[in-house]
C-alpha cells in the first residue's frame, strides 16, 4: 500500500508536470503567433511607407525633369529668337540692296 501511495503521488506530479508543459506549449504558441502577427503589421507599414516615400521620389524626379527641360526650352527660345533677329538684320540689309537693283534694273529696262 505505501508503494500504491507513492506510485499514485508519482503519477499525480506527472500529471501536474505534463498540464504545466501544456500551459507552458500553449503561451509559446500563443506568443509565437502574436510575434508573428506583429511582424506582419510591421512589414505591412513598412511597404506602405516605401510606395510613399516611392510616390513622393517619383514626385520630386519628375517636377526636376520638368524644370530642366522648361529651362532647356527656354534658352532654346531664347536661342532662336537672337538668329531669327540677326536673319531680319541680314535679310534687311540684302532687302535694300535687291530694291536698288531691281530699281535700276527697270529704269534702265525702260
């Protein structure tokens, strides 16, 4: 009978034992899995701050290519306008020149 007893008392602090190794399971699991859940929003947050920082670089690059070709098409404009005005002045001296002749052309025609 004290073997019983004993036997019984052995079998009682297994029992503990494998409910405490359950428990002690279970809150891993559960902490594994609120880790787990953590991570995700974590490394949901983090892509959603890269598309903005993303959105807001793409943003940044194309309002700089836009000022920078506006100022290439300005100097251009500006480029063009200087030999536009330099071709009138030439065109204005030759003008006077081809009056003269076609002028003389028909006075001594006549």
């Amino acid at each position: 009978m004290i073997a019983r007893g004993k036997m019984e008392k052995v079998w009682g602090e297994l029992k503990k034992i494998e409910a405490e190794a359950e428990q002690i399971r279970v809150g891993a699991q559960q902490k594994a899995q609120s880790i787990t859940a953590l991570a995700k929003q974590d490394s949901e947050k983090l892509i959603a701050n890269s598309q903005t920082y993303a959105e807001e670089e793409a943003q940044h690059l194309y309002a700089t290519a836009l000022e920078e070709a506006n100022r290439k098409r300005d100097e251009s404009l500006k480029a063009n306008e200087m030999a536009t005005e330099k071709l009138k002045v030439r065109a204005g001296k030759h003008m006077d020149a081809a009056i003269t002749k076609v002028v003389n052309s028909i006075i001594k025609g006549t």
